[in-house]
C-alpha cells in the first residue's frame, strides 16, 4: 500500500492520521498484505465445502409437548413477586410508539 493509498483510504473512512503515524500505519498494513498473499497460495479448488472441523452432527429431537403438573404451576406462581391469573407479572420494558 502507498502513502497516496493510505490517505485517500483515510479520509474516505473519516479517519484522521498524524503525519507520523501513516509511516507506523503503512509498514503494517504491508505486513498484513502479505500474510493476505500467503493465505491465497495454496490450491484449495479440489477441497469440500466445511461447516466444522470435526465430523461431529448435531443430534434432533421432536419436540414433545407435555403438560405440567398443576402443583408444579403453582409453586412457580407463588414465587413470583407478582403475578396475573395463571401468568407472571412484569414492568412494561418497550413503549409502543
């Protein structure tokens, strides 16, 4: 990357950089071009598509509704600070605008 590079890059990003800072700036932008160009040697056109390193899938279930124990219910809401019929009660958090 050139110095020329750098500014225009910088005021396009609204960045302001200090004359001598571009210098400091420019030799490691170099550094990470160049470790850009050793990522983009090898020949990875016959390699497969991954989503994961390992072979580990993950493993479904259905989803099984089962109702709960109308003691279970009532323990839940006695504990609750407030509550409404069968359901908790809370501070509105979003104002519908």
């Amino acid at each position: 990357m050139l110095k020329e590079e750098l500014e225009i890059t910088a005021f396009l990003a609204r960045l302001e950089v200090k004359e001598e800072e571009k210098e400091r700036y420019l030799k490691d932008l170099n550094k990470m071009f160049e470790f850009i160009e050793v990522l983009q040697e090898p020949d990875i056109s016959q390699l497969k598509p991954t989503t994961h390193v390992t072979s580990l899938r993950n493993v479904w279930r259905d989803d099984i509704v089962k109702p709960c124990p109308k003691e279970t219910i009532e323990q839940m809401l006695n504990a609750a600070p407030q509550k409404e019929e069968t359901f908790y009660k809370v501070k509105k958090v979003i104002e519908a605008q």
